[in-house]
C-alpha cells in the first residue's frame, strides 16, 4: 500500500511538470534563449536586461505567415512538447496537442513557446527566466523584491520582441491554458491584429474576478506568513521552504477536482496505524499526498518567483479592451474547474460575439478539473485542428 | 471611499458573528451552562469535565415531545436566535428562522442551542466551551495539544447528555447549518429514532470527501506553519495571530461565493494612490477585506480550537451508517457553494430515499454561496415551516 503510494504521488508530480501523455513521435527540442536589453514594464521601471529561453517545433515558412505562439500556464514553462533528448521520461506538457500530424500541425506551423519572466521555475536547469531571483547587473547582488513588479502586459511584452527578433510580423495562432489563456487574451488586447486565432483553455475569460484575485492572494499568503521569508530578502540557502511549500500546495489543490481526488486518495488515512484522531501529526493521504506534491516541486521554485507571478495575474483586467480586439477565439473550460469555472469563458465569448467576433466554446471534461486542461486537452483535438487549420 | 469601505467591513464582520436580519419580535435569551462529568470520548480518552453552554427559546411541553435541538456552524456557537438585551445590535444567527410565529416557531417547540466542546470561540463571553484553551483539573495548567482530539461523535454524545439533564427522550427535529448539518447527520448514525426530522442546510450529506478533507487543511495550516503556534503550546497572551488570522481569513474567502466577493469588493485597490503594481504590500480591496474581517474574528478564537474543529470534521462519516438511520431528511444546499455544493445533499437524499426514507432537497440562491445557508435561509422559511410542522 505504502509502495503503491510512493510511485502513484511521484507520478502524479511528473505529470504536473513534465506532463502529458506518451510521444507517438519523436519530437527532439532544445532550449532557447534571448535577450532584451533595458526593458521598460508597465509601472515605468527599466530593467537593464532581460534573459528569457524558448523552444520552438516545426519550421518558420519563407513568408514567415504559418508561426504559432505558446504562452504557459502560471507554474508552466516554455517545454509545451517534444523532449530534449529521445530518452527523457516524458514530453512536454501539451505533446499530446503539438506535433507532427497532431492538432497543431508541426508540419505546417512553427510553433514557438515562450518562458515569462519572473517564471516560477528560477532554479530548474530546463527554464530561462529573468526575476528577483537573477543578479541585478548595476549591483551584482541579486534583485529580490527590488525587481519591478510586472503586469502581464510586461509578459506579451517580452514575447512580442521574441516575434522582432524572429521577424515574425503576423501570428496564425496564440494558444495558453489557464495563465496561457491570460497572456494570450492580454496578446488580443495589446495587438489587435497581429494574431488572427485565439485557443483559450481553461482561462478567466477578460479579467480576473474579485474571488479569482483573492484565490491567488491564497497562494501568496503562506509566504508572505514565512519568517524566513524575510521581507523577499532572502538567499537561495536559506529560501522560505515552509510557506512556499504550503504556497504549492494551495496550488495544486485548487488546480483539482473532487473526482480525481476521490480516486487518488479518497478519505483514507496516510497509515492505517496511525488515525488522525490520535495526533495533530497524523494526517489524511489526500494531505500527506498534497504535501508530497507540493516538496517535490518546491526545490525549482523560487518564492519571490511565485508572488511576482502571482501579483501580475492578479491585475489582468481587459474587459474595456474587447471592442478593439480582432481574430477568433475558441475557449476551452474544463467542468469541474474550480479555478476558472466554465461561465467566465461562456461569458468573454460572449461579449467579443457582441462585438461582431467568431467565438465558440467547446468544454471538456476529465474529472481533474483545472488540469483537465493539460491531461483532457485530446477531447477536443479535432475541433482545436478544425480551428487552427481553417477558423470558425 | 476609505470610511465606506469601513462601514462596510465592520458590518460584515458583525453579520458573520451576530448574524442576522432585523428582529421582528424581541424573542429574549440567555447562556446557560451544564456540565458532563468524566466524558468517554470516541479515542477512549477521559475528559475529567466537559462543561458547556447552550441557550434556548420557546417552552417545553408537559410531555417534553415538542424539543428541536439546533446544531451550530463550524465557526458558529449556541446564539441561535433572540437577543441577550434588547439594546443589542443583533441577534442570533438564524433569528430569521427562530422565534414567535417563525418557521420553527417557539410559540410552539422548544428550541434549544448547544456550543460545542473545542468551540472556536474559547475567549467570546457567550461562549462556553471546554478544550485545549482549558484548564486541565488535573495539572492546574492549560490543556493545549493534549486535550484529546475529538470526533463529531463526540459533539453529539455531548449534546445527548444535555438531553438527558433536561429529561428530553425524543427529539422533534434536529437542525443545523454547515458543520450543524454535519453535527444532525451524525445524530441520525448515533441515535437512530431520537430525532423525527432532520433540517439539513448547506452541509455535505454523509461524509467529507477527499476534497473537503484537504479544504479543511487549508484551514489548518496557517496556524501549524505560524513559529508562534510552539506545536500547540503557546500561551493566550502570546497567540499565533498571524496564522490565526490567515486561517480564518482562508475560511472566510471558502464561505463567500463571486456573486458576493464582486459586488462587496470588486477588483479595485484598497488604496487609489497605492496600485498593487508599485509594491507587494499594495493590495486590491477583496484581500485586504477578507483579512480585516478575520483580524476581528480573530481575538475571540483560539487556534488550537480552531485545529480541533477542522480535525473533528475532517473525520466525518457516516455513509456506513445510513441504512439504520430514521427519520425524514430535508436539505437545504446553496446554489454557490464552495465548501459543501449541492449535488452532495442530492446524493445523500437519494442515498436515504433509496433505504426507504422520506428526503427533499431544496436549493437557495442568494449569491453569497456557503453563507446563504445563513443569511438567504428564508427563501425556503414557508417550506421549512412545513416541513418542522407537519413532515415531508
């Protein structure tokens, strides 16, 4: 039992960051990186440079018209499919959606994935980033919270100089789940036009709700809560582990369904000989399991990351910005998303068809919740191929 | 703004302790107390003395067969209805339902209140609990973490002996809100028959699910994260605040659905000169709202009482035991509710229908979610009415 355990929480991780299901092809990637140099954000600060890392699949054509951009979920990366080498565990995390003859076509596009800046994964070799956990170059010593504050706004900023820098003047396609689905719909609101299709999975439609902005306030808390958080004045040695634990773990839990829950833990307890109403100390699997989850993932983040990234959402706000937006979108919820329930892109889908846009809403449903956007994706593979290949 | 929005907190804050509409009748009550001797609890431990409070309106019959028994909330107490003065602000929280000519009207039934043991409010002077905020009789000092972790069972077993000290040997109908709901189910599983009618609102059916579990250990963790919390063996004077006040902040934001978050507070900052942009301490309205309400919570609760609850709950179930319930069963779920949603009163309605019980489910919607159970409990008072008078 306590075997089976192990294997299913350490699973349960790699999926969360390497996720997805097995490669029918070998799509080899590597990582990229560049460089943009005195980065003016939205609060008026100049950052002296920002380094940023990539992976692209497929080909730039002659004309340079069949580019498609990936934007990552919020504890995401730039390694949306393929692997580094053909003996990695697993793929990128939407695989199982990009490559050759899948639902966008690594035959036909050249699909670009993009890491942000003030990316969760500061310390993990496959992520380049640029955030309070880099080396201010005017000091030498490393930023903390003296790194501007950003808006996601910043986060399409830095993908939109990538584009320069490629020569990509026109995207056929933006495509995020959940934060992606955000910096996608900050994309349509910032440049009207440069994208002409929109895939929204498992996003807040145009803005984040007041209960939205307080469920990430959830994940900052325990943090913030860390003494050895020092007021984000802390060194990598001495990172507050507890809070950013708890912080992952809030995370996680909120990123999961009752079903999936129910299946994977259920309401047992960790040890059959130690019932939690004997200690404080003995606890549920599902919160042990949680716990485990969370540990695992806590060595490649960076807690000023995590509170950066979550104070960008947080201001996500252009519902007076979708009158001049232009394209098609196709949003993607999952049922049992308790993040962003499927109303909200029901709603957004709504307002742009007001608008005269094409827009549908196509909802899938894997029992995960949230995550059915990563794992469930393949519900709808051949309506997201219908999309990206000929449009609404 | 700034004294509108005080205004505004100050009187939620009260609506959550106070509860209620404006009293129509000045129905006045006061806090008794009794006591249990050498208390068996469930993880066959003693407990010297349990002594407890409890209120109750209305009067008993010369046959005492006319007693309802209500079960409070998780962060509720015995100050169901009525007020103590009739200069106070506000009555109990089910006023609304409770009181001369009311959907469970004293002119007709006895209506008695129970705190329970390890009641969250172990320094509010209108309750009267026994847990680790006590004094153990046997060292002199306070319990702490070694006052024995308790089951609801145990909540129950406590209530059954106030009825046997008041010579109540059937119950007409037990109600309760949230953890009162849970705290009537398990009445239904311990003393089947005692009880004819059971008023079930807002709660989770016959058991927590993994889900649930894991949502009560966001409630806990705060304060097992807080370095003043000393495992438990802190002294009043020098309480884990901060983790007090963020657990309670975290069971606030569970309680309240978007509807309510949107309109309270919207996604507007606290401050107009201060946007979240400029600094990690700037915050949006909705944060620092949910923490001022739980900062007035805070004083009156102890955290280790708070960790006992959540673990009482957490261990629910009594799926086992439905087929020897009796009795009638009438559900009250919230339309938006985060913590307990509807289908789990639809699922334990059918569980007993399908045993040959009589059960309905009725469903509010007052855009508050877990809250409506209190605050939009009358759009169903005519039916509940019925329902306590007369049997489904």
């Amino acid at each position: 039992m306590s075997f089976r355990f192990q294997v299913r929480v350490v699973t349960v991780v790699a999926f969360i960051w390497l996720a997805s299901l097995p490669a029918q092809a070998d799509l080899i990637t590597e990582k990229r990186s560049y460089s943009i140099q005195n980065f003016a954000t939205s609060g008026g600060e100049l950052i002296p440079e920002l380094r940023l890392g990539y992976e692209t699949y497929g080909r730039l054509n002659a004309d340079k018209t069949n580019a498609i951009l990936i934007t990552h979920y919020f504890s995401g990366n730039s390694h949306a499919a393929g692997k580094y080498r053909a003996e990695d565990a697993k793929p990128g995390y939407w695989d199982a959606l990009i490559g050759p003859g899948k639902a966008i076509d690594t035959e036909r596009y050249f699909v670009v994935a993009a890491d942000t800046p003030v990316n969760l994964g500061a310390y993990d070799a496959n992520v380049i980033t640029t955030g309070p956990a880099s080396v201010n170059p005017a000091t030498g010593k490393i930023w903390g919270v003296t790194f501007p504050l950003l808006e996601v706004g910043d986060f399409v900023a830095a993908q939109k100089a990538l584009m320069d820098q490629l020569g990509i003047t026109k995207l056929h396609a933006i495509a995020g789940a959940s934060g992606g689905a955000i910096q996608a719909m900050q994309w349509a609101a910032d440049y009207p036009g440069f994208a002409g299709r929109y895939l929204l999975v498992i996003g807040p439609g145009t803005r984040l709700d007041a209960r939205a902005v307080a469920e990430l306030e959830t994940w900052m808390q325990p943090i913030l809560l860390d003494p050895a958080w020092k007021n984000g004045a802390y060194a990598h040695s001495s990172t507050p582990l507890q809070g950013l634990v708890l912080s992952l773990r809030n995370i996680t839990l909120a990123a999961l369904d009752t079903p999936w829950l129910e299946q994977e833990f259920g309401r047992q307890w960790s040890d059959a000989q130690k019932p939690p109403l004997q200690s404080l100390v003995n606890n549920f699997k599902v919160n042990d399991g949680l716990l485990a989850m969370a540990r695992a993932r806590a060595e490649q983040v960076d807690a000023n990351h995590l509170l950066y990234m979550a104070r960008a959402y947080q201001q996500f706000d252009v519902g007076d910005k979708v009158a001049a937006m232009r394209g098609q979108f196709l949003f993607v919820p999952a049922k049992g998303d308790r993040i962003f329930e499927p109303a909200l892109s029901t709603q957004a889908a709504a307002q742009l068809i007001q608008r005269g846009m094409k827009a549908q809403v196509l909802e899938i449903d894997g029992g995960m919740g949230h995550l059915d956007g990563i794992f469930y994706i393949t519900q709808v593979e051949t309506q997201i191929k219908r999309f990206v290949d000929q449009g609404l």
